[in-house]
C-alpha cells in the first residue's frame, strides 16, 4: 500500500452522501498529526482543484463549490482524514485524492448521476 489510500468511491445518485476515507498506512501517529491534510479532486478532461482542507489544529477551509455541503474531518488515533459529501451534484463526479504536501494517494471515483 501506498503512504495515503482513499476509499469509499461509488456511483450514487444527485442529492444522496458519500464518504470517502483516507488511511495514512505508513505514518506513525507523531507524524500524522503534525500535518495539514487536503483532499483534491479531478474530473474528466479538467485539471485537479482543490476542495478541503484539515490543519493539526482541525481547522478546516473549502472550496466555495462545495461550503454548506461537504464535511472533512480527521481521526488522528486512526490516522484517517474524512470527507462527507452531502447533497451531491453531477458536477461533483471525478477521482477524489488524499494529499499531504508534495504526497499524493491513488484516488477513489465518484460518479453522481443526474
């Protein structure tokens, strides 16, 4: 496994939630919870943009695509970071991907159809 693995990836319907999950398997837990965590996502044919973030300090900031809907959160005990997705909209579908700094995970699909 790689140092970020997401899951939680599936086709849901517009208007339904989803979570998806990421497990930093390779931290130790000194580490995890020193850092910033940040989950992207890429659609098809466009380039991958920013959607939340989650500090040391659970300080979080969004995308305005996403404020009122989406939810991250972090576990640190678990080294695990969240994103609830709420009220989903076709324009939500593409591969979301964990990311710490310059680290990246492999990603997880989510298609939300109309």
């Amino acid at each position: 496994q790689g140092p970020l693995v997401e899951s939680g990836g599936g086709l849901v319907q517009a208007g339904k939630s989803l979570r998806v999950s990421c497990k930093a398997s390779r931290d130790i837990l000194s580490t995890f919870v020193r850092y910033t965590m940040n989950w992207y996502r890429q659609a098809p044919g466009k380039q991958r943009e920013f959607v939340a973030s989650i500090t040391s300090s659970h300080s979080t900031n969004y995308a305005d695509s996403v404020k009122g809907r989406f939810t991250i959160s972090r576990d640190n005990s678990r080294k695990m970071i969240y994103l609830q997705m709420n009220d989903l909209k076709p324009e939500d579908t593409g591969v979301y991907y964990c990311n710490r700094e310059d680290t990246w995970g492999q990603g997880t699909q989510v298609t939300v159809s109309s």
